[in-house]
C-alpha cells in the first residue's frame, strides 16, 4: 500500500490539538473515509491498550469545506474497516506480484 505521509492536526472538544498521520483515503458506499493513525501515543488506559489502531473519520462536506466526523455507528465502522483490510491485501498481493 502506498504511504501517504500527509499529516493532520485535529482539536478535540477540549480545544487540544493532536497530531495525525493520513493512512488512506477510502469511498465505501459511496461516502469517503479517513483512515488516521494518532502521532502522539495516548494514554494506553483510554484505549484498553490499544494505541496503535486506525481511527476511522467519515469525510462530510459543508458550507465551509470538508469536515472529518468520527464513525460511531459499529456496523458502519466494521464495513470501512473491512474494505480498507481487503485493500491493504490486494495491494500487498500486487507489491508481491511485482517483485516476482
């Protein structure tokens, strides 16, 4: 897959800025997600442990430009998550394609 090495600064309902890096960009039914991994490590209790994982944004556009809501619809997320690891597979297949 390749890097996009763009990277993000998002402010939480607390007015703190956290530092993002763009993963991939995915249409999924016809709407477009972010996929962001957190630059800073966060607390590991908030997370369950989980501090290396994809955040996945649905991209909306509004009056003022586009805008990255947090997907909290389960099923929603599970959908995106899946297509984005079925894409990953397929250009990881394709990378050892080439390199054959």
């Amino acid at each position: 897959m390749e890097e996009r090495n763009e990277v993000l600064t998002l402010v939480d309902e607390e007015g703190k800025e956290h530092l993002f890096s763009v993963v991939d960009m995915i249409m999924v039914e016809e709407k477009e997600y972010a996929i962001l991994l957190p630059f800073e490590a966060p607390d590991v209790e908030e997370t369950n442990g989980a501090a290396d994982e994809a955040i996945i944004f649905r991209v909306v556009q509004d009056e003022e430009g586009q805008i990255l809501m947090v997907v909290e619809d389960d099923e929603e997320w599970e959908n995106v998550a899946t297509a984005w690891e079925e894409r990953a597979n397929e250009d990881d297949e394709e990378e050892m394609d080439i390199e054959d």
